[in-house]
C-alpha cells in the first residue's frame, strides 16, 4: 500500500472529480460581522454522534434527549453506513450497556418501548429517525437531521466522512488511493444532492485515527470544505505524536496548499463529539458534550444551518464562547464571551506569501520514510500574533495567504478527550490581501 504524493493526488482528483453546481470559485475577502442581532442568532450543535443503529450504546431518543437537555439547538445523527429507516432490533443482554440501556429507557418512555421474546431472547425495537423527530424533536427549537458516517477504507486505513441531511443511505465508494477514496464518496454525496435538490453537504472525519489521512491526502479534495479539528473521542489523535501532526498543523499545511497551489476554497475546522457511549460520564470513553459548533443563522431549518456553514458563518469550541467576529478586508477582530475567574489567550495563526515552502518526509529510526503527513518549514501556520484578554484585533499587512484565530482559555476542559485539554474555541480563517 502506498500513498500518491501531493502532486499526483491532486492531478488524481482533478481527473475524475464531480462539479458540483453548488461549487464555486474561491470568493474575495468581504467584509462580514457574526453576531447576535435581529433574526441572526448563534445555535449550538454536534455533527457527529453514534447509537445501537451502529456501535453506540444507547437509543437515539435517549441520545436526543441528552442534547436537548443541555441546550443544544441540533443534533446529527450519523451511524456508520445506515440511516434510521429500516426495521432493526437489539438483544438486550447481548447490547453494548444493554441492561443499564433498558432500564433508563424504559423508565424514560415506559409504554412507547417496543418490545419482544423472541427465541429466548429479550428484544428491543429501535425506533426510526423519523419516529424520534415526532418523541424528541421541537419545531423551531431543537432540530435533529439525518446524517450517515460513510465508513470507508485504504488498504487497512479508514476514511470516514460524515454526510449531513442525506435521503438514502451512502455505501462506502472505495477507491486506488486515500485521496481517491474521499474524492469517490464526496463525489457520491454531491450526485445525490444534485438529483434531490435537498441542501446537504459532507465533512471528513478525524484525520488522525489510526493515522488514516495526511494532510496531502486531503489537501485537493474538491466539492467539500469541512474537517474535524477537534473530535472528542480519546482514540483519534488529535494532538498528534513525533512522529504524526496534529489536526490543526494538518488544518494549516491544507490551507496553505490550497491557496497557494491550488487554487481551491479554504478547508473549514469543525468540533464535533463523536460519541459512543452515554451511561458513565467522565468515564474517559467516548462520550457526548466536548465538541460543537456555534452557527449564526436567520431560523433553525436544516436549509439554513447548511448555507451558514457553507459560508463560514460559525465558529467551532470545545467551551469557549465567542459574541462577535469581524472579519473585513483589513483583517480579523473578535470578542469573547467571558466567564468570571477564566482568563483568555487569543492567537492569530496564518501563512505568509514566500513562506518557505519546502518539505521532508518523515523517517522511522532506520531512515525509511513513512506515509505520515510531510514535514514542512515553520512558516506554514505560524503564530502571527497573540494577545492575552477577551477582545483581539489582527490587522493584515500585506503578505498573508489566509489568517484565523484560536482562543484559549484558562479553565480545563471538564471531561477532555485528552488529559490536560483546555477549553478552546476555533475560528475559521480567513483569506488574506495576498491570496490568489
């Protein structure tokens, strides 16, 4: 197994790639301020969350329900490779958490839980997608969406990507390389919203699990502008290692390649949850609350939230708060929401023109090279500016390709993927005067 350079991944890409008509051309700075005002407002939610419909270990209501308990305003459902539209039942011994499920369940939803003795064994029926939109779902004030894990693989890599607000189920595409196989099912997830005109949209998944996807891997990718930047299962790596980089170094060698290669749209940072298990919180599992989005929209419809997210018009945390981000043809301004006693580092990130833009790869301790993300200068991604408070201006000054912000705050992360997290909110860059 091997992986094609960056070169050659994108002439791959290029060959074979959908157009999609919602596609276009990388737009120009302009200026925009996201804020709370009139009918904008910011609506938290998580875009990616497991359950028995594959290998979580609770119902969907349920799931549902924790959300909207918690003052989240959406919900995505994405098990691997099925939507919630069959009929399916689970053992309930044999269940991952199968008693403890039950009984919450049942003393949750009492009469409305199916179930049945059948060879011995106490079943239960899992409801659809559209029987806990009628239990859990409130119109106008939290909105739950259909969406699937396209759970696909390299060789032994795997490559998953979410597909939101989709109609018929997705079969992994396959394909003769890591960027084949995103482009295929990318490809596979515009044809359909081509042939539905339903508004949905794709997003790959957690980079770093099991070191699935490089950064050159993705760099090409067309009809898709989302990635996980931070996604709360403990397995995934985020931080990287020696030997790996990390979601965000990955976030800034993609950017970087887009602008100044490839003429491409920047790639967008999402938080998501990626849960799996909901009975034994801070159990160090993988489990719901540490990562979401804050989308600023007109009304809380799935068409809505996606032509925001499309545009940008939202920034992702794991519990950071942010009131106000500008972003104009001079540079980049935000504000955070404070908390009393946390204090705040904001951090202007971003890559200049005539950055150094040489790489190496990474070798094992017998110099053999390994299909890891390559080794790039210190230019690409640097720390442009840092300012300690909760109100922060970047003014360009000519030379950047692209520019965004991380905030970090002073407090841990009350349940971390990792030990040691701090709460942290991410803001999607924005291109600079010396952008192609």
């Amino acid at each position: 197994m091997h992986r094609l350079p960056l070169s050659l991944a994108v002439a791959v890409v290029l060959g074979f790639a959908v157009v999609a008509s919602h596609w276009v051309s990388p737009p120009a700075t302009t200026a925009e301020t996201l804020a709370a005002a009139g009918p904008l407002k910011w609506y938290r939610g998580n875009m990616h969350t497991h359950s028995y419909w594959s290998d979580g270990d609770d119902h969907l209501e349920n799931i549902a329900l924790w959300y909207r308990e918690r003052g989240y305003d959406f919900l995505c459902f994405t098990d691997h490779n099925i939507l919630a539209r069959s009929e399916k039942w689970i053992d309930v011994k044999t269940a991952k958490n199968g008693p403890q499920a039950y009984a919450k369940h049942q003393a949750r939803w009492g009469d409305a839980v199916v179930e049945r003795m059948r060879d011995g064994k106490h079943e239960v029926k899992l409801k659809t997608f559209d029987e806990v939109t009628a239990l859990a779902g409130l119109p106008g004030k939290y909105l739950l969406i259909q969406s699937e894990e396209i759970s696909d693989k390299f060789g032994k890599l795997p490559i998953h990507l979410n597909a939101h607000n989709v109609r018929d189920t997705l079969p992994p595409m396959g394909g003769d390389s890591a960027a084949e196989v995103l482009q295929n099912n990318i490809n596979a997830v515009i044809a359909q919203r081509e042939r539905t005109k339903q508004p949905m949209f794709v997003h790959v998944n957690h980079p770093n699990f099991k070191w699935g996807l490089t950064a050159e891997d993705m760099a090409g990718i067309r009809g898709e502008q989302f990635f996980e930047v931070y996604n709360g299962h403990p397995g995934v790596d985020n931080a990287g290692d020696e030997q790996h980089a990390s979601t965000e170094r990955i976030w800034d060698i993609i950017n970087t390649q887009r602008i100044a290669e490839l003429d491409l749209p920047l790639l967008y940072g999402l938080a998501t949850d990626d849960g799996h298990n909901y009975h034994e919180i801070l159990s160090r599992a993988s489990e719901p609350g540490r990562g979401w989005v804050m989308v600023l929209a007109s009304s809380l419809t799935t068409e809505t939230l996606i032509e925001a997210l499309e545009a940008g018009r939202f920034y992702s945390t794991s519990g950071v708060s942010l009131d106000r981000i500008e972003s104009t043809k001079d540079g980049l301004k935000l504000a955070v929401h404070a908390e009393p006693g946390v204090t705040y580092k904001v951090e202007f990130l971003g890559t200049r023109k005539g950055f150094d833009a040489k790489s190496e790869p990474v070798r094992d301790a017998d110099g053999k090279e390994l299909p890891v993300t390559r080794k790039y200068s210190a230019d690409v991604g640097r720390v442009l500016k840092s300012v300690d408070g909760t109100a922060a201006d970047y003014q360009f000054t000519g030379d950047e390709l692209y520019v965004r912000a991380r905030v970090t705050s002073s407090r841990q992360h009350p349940n971390p993927s990792q030990p040691g997290d701090y709460e942290q909110a991410w803001v999607q860059p924005l291109r600079g005067p010396a952008a192609k």
